[in-house]
C-alpha cells in the first residue's frame, strides 16, 4: 500500500480505509487468545498522528520534538492522558536520553526503548495499541506490555503475510489521473523512471492499472517488486531475479536491467552498476523517511522527495483565520515578554506574568486545532517535532502528493529558505516587519 501513498491519494474518505486495517489487525491478535471484549473497539478517526513515539516497556504513546524532549500533555496510556507530573516522575523530567530513542529506522531493538510510527499505515497500529491498553486497564487485568506491543506487532506481520490488504486494492486508492499525467510528462521529457516496491507483482499490477491505466508498464525502464527495502538499499547479498507476469522465477543471472521485464529482490548496489544511474542526478520518492529515503541520501547521494498526505489538512489549517490570529499574537506575545521581563518591579512582573499565562493558554490552543490529542504533525509548540527533524535530514524536498509536480516545469529550481540562526538579525523581506519590536510577520498564503 506504501507504493500507492506515494503515486496517488488514497480513496476518500481515507479513515474508512484506516478502520477496516484497524478491524483487520483487531481480529488478527485473537489468534493469542485476546479477550473477545476487544471486538467493541472501533478506529478512532484523528486520534493519533504519525511520527508519535511508543514506549514499549511503559506502554505509553507520546509525541516527542527535535531535541528528545516529551511534549507534555501529549502522553497517553490506552486512551486517556497521562498527567504531567506523572510523566516528569517517570522520565525524571521530559528528556528521553539518545540511547533510549528508537533506532535509526524508528524500531524499539538493541535496548532501543522507544518505537517510533513514521507510516501512514501505522495510525491503526497505534489506535490497536491504545485499544488493547484500554481494555486492560478498565478490566483491572495485569499484563506485561512488552508482550502486548510484540502480540500486536505479530498480527500485523501476519496480516501482511496473509496478503489480506492485497485482496480489493480498489477499495483503498482512488484514480490517479494527474498521478498518470506526471510520469506522462516525466516520460516524455526523456526521464528514465524506475520503480521499487515491497509488494508482489500482482498487487502491483492491480494497482498500477487502476491508478495510471494499462499503458503503466510502458512509463517505466525498470521495475523491481519484493525489494525488501531497506534491505535493498544495504544488502548487496541478493541478486535481481526475473519473474514473469504469472509469478514464475527465472533461474538466469542477470547482466541487464531491461524495460518491460520484472525483477524480485536484488540490491542497490547492483542496481547502481547495471544502471549507471548514480549520485544527485537521481531524484527518488518515497512515502516512509526512514525506509525509503534515509540510506539513498545518506549513503549515496541521491535526491529525495517525501510523499506527506497530512500536508493537504495541515495547510489548510494553517490558512484559517483562527490559526493566522493565533499564530501572529502568539509570536508578538512571545516578544513582548522576551522584551519587558527586565524590568524587575513589582507592576512589571505582574504583567510579564500574566502575559507567560496567556502565552501558554494560546500554545495549547495553538495545538489543539491541528489534533486535540497530539497536535501538529511538525510542531511541538515552538519546537519540530522528532519526524519534522528527520524529514529535512532525509528529504530534499516534501509535498502531499506527486500531482503537485503538474505545478512546475522541469527547469525549476528548489531553493530552501533561508531562516535567520539565532545570532542573526531577521534583516531579509520575509522576516521583518514594520512593528516597532521587529517581530516576525506572518502573511496568509493561498495554496492550491
């Protein structure tokens, strides 16, 4: 299903699609004698956002920003928040030290504590953890949460395994006409496309054809199914197999990646040689930071551009006039108690601090109309958030959907922002504004 984040958007309205995998993986745990009161949980839409972070021993769900530090009001066991004085007891403040985090691809191993949902697939996962956690706790039954979180994890597998989700695709995506207007566009402009996936071949058709249309194969020099990514991308074991459109495997070695063949596995380092295709000049989407688009940048050079839906939601609620408002007051608020708390009478202190008071009324606010629970998907407050650091490490440039390139001509160029350091003074345009503290102005942007 990653594949298709990537080319297209899922079919309207996205939360069905998420509750019948919420239900599917509910049904799967009962295979280790769960209870069967379990069966009354229902997927919460907008309950929980991705990049959240599991505590696997604590059983405790929580959203965590760039520099480890727990945003408080944002930690919940099963379904309910957890006070935040419990939570400064139980980490010893809101740090959660770098050997605890989750490791380089977001996973709870290797003492590793934390687990971290960086797909868009795992939003049932985290709604079934919070679930079980639930249940548990209202029925006063003791469990170790370890194996909880490995139970859960296992029925997922095994619905992957099963190929349960592969079974209807068209219920779960829609028609991509302007998905098939970009690779269009990239095809004859001369671009040499390739896709690498996860999924079987037949899945792969299924969709390919109901998104793009029957010609799919015809836009693409070379297509390589079963990747096991990120395996793929560090392995140099396992060789390109080629398989047929009826799944049968060919035994021969393989001396050239051709266009309107199939191939299994392999690595990329193969993939480089038969190829050529090497370094900047390659620009690669993926819909998962730390699986698709983390070793292709790090290791080899290549460009990234990450597939990120909730960006769709999230501009659009930073385009309200409730959020504007928000905002800009909450930045000219923080000003004027960065600017008057050096006065130290009596009078002035008051004020400061009945400013510090509504300032943090607002932050609360400010998060509660992106998500009552977790907020913003690339904000802890001030902060970004743990996934927004790790996205710009790992992607060159982010969009809601590979339509968004219909936008551009193929000459344009990205370039970032430029953002004043903190030692720098905000002395260009978009930074400055014509009130007397020189605090940052927002302006309202359209965005299509």
């Amino acid at each position: 299903m990653s594949l298709f984040v990537t080319l297209t958007t899922p079919r309207p309205p996205f939360d069905s699609t998420l509750a019948i995998f919420f239900q599917i993986e509910r049904d799967s745990i009962y295979t280790v004698s769960y209870p069967e009161g379990l069966r009354e949980y229902e997927y919460i839409p907008n309950f929980v956002v991705r990049g959240l972070h599991y505590d696997v021993q604590k059983a405790l769900l929580m959203k965590i920003d760039a520099f480890h530090y727990i945003q408080l009001g944002t930690v919940y066991r099963g379904l309910h928040p957890v006070p935040d004085k419990e939570v400064i007891a139980m980490y010893d403040g809101c740090h959660v030290p770098l050997e605890n985090m989750s490791d380089f691809y977001g996973k709870s191993s290797h003492g590793h504590t934390m687990k971290q949902f960086m797909d868009i697939f795992s939003l049932p996962e985290m709604n079934l953890l919070c679930s079980v956690n639930d249940y548990f706790m209202k029925h006063n039954i003791d469990y170790e949460p370890v194996h909880l979180y490995k139970d859960v994890k296992e029925a997922i597998g095994d619905v992957h395994v099963k190929g349960i989700m592969y079974r209807a695709v068209e219920n779960y995506i829609s028609y991509g006409e302007q998905t098939h207007a970009v690779l269009k566009k990239l095809y004859e402009d001369g671009k040499k496309m390739f896709l690498i996936t996860n999924s079987p071949f037949d899945f792969v058709d299924r969709g390919m054809n109901y998104i793009v249309g029957k010609d799919w194969r015809d836009l693409f020099d070379i297509v390589i199914v079963q990747a096991d990514k990120p395996g793929f991308f560090n392995d140099r074991r396992k060789p390109f197999r080629r398989v047929t459109d009826k799944g049968v495997l060919h035994w021969d070695r393989i001396h050239k990646l051709e266009k309107g063949k199939i191939y299994k596995q392999g690595n990329l380092y193969e993939f480089l040689r038969l190829t050529g295709w090497r370094g900047s000049k390659v620009l690669y989407f993926g819909d998962h930071i730390y699986s698709d688009l983390a070793d292709l940048t790090l290791k080899h050079g290549w460009r990234t551009g990450a597939i990120i839906p909730e960006l769709r939601k999230e501009i659009k609620i930073m385009n309200t006039e409730e959020c504007v408002h928000l905002m800009t007051w909450l930045q000219g608020l923080t000003g004027l108690i960065e600017h008057m708390q050096v006065h130290r009478d009596p009078a002035s202190q008051a004020v400061v601090q009945e400013w510090i008071e509504e300032r943090e009324a607002m932050r609360s606010q400010t998060k509660d109309i992106f998500n009552g629970q977790f907020g913003s998907l690339f904000r802890t407050y001030h902060n970004p958030t743990y996934f927004s650091r790790r996205l710009s490490r790992f992607a060159d440039i982010y969009m809601a959907s590979l339509s968004c390139l219909l936008n551009y001509d193929f000459q344009h160029t990205f370039f970032p922002r430029r953002t004043p350091l903190q030692h720098e003074s905000p002395f260009w345009p978009e930074q400055t504004s014509a009130g007397a503290l020189k605090m940052p102005f927002i302006p309202l942007q359209n965005h299509n």
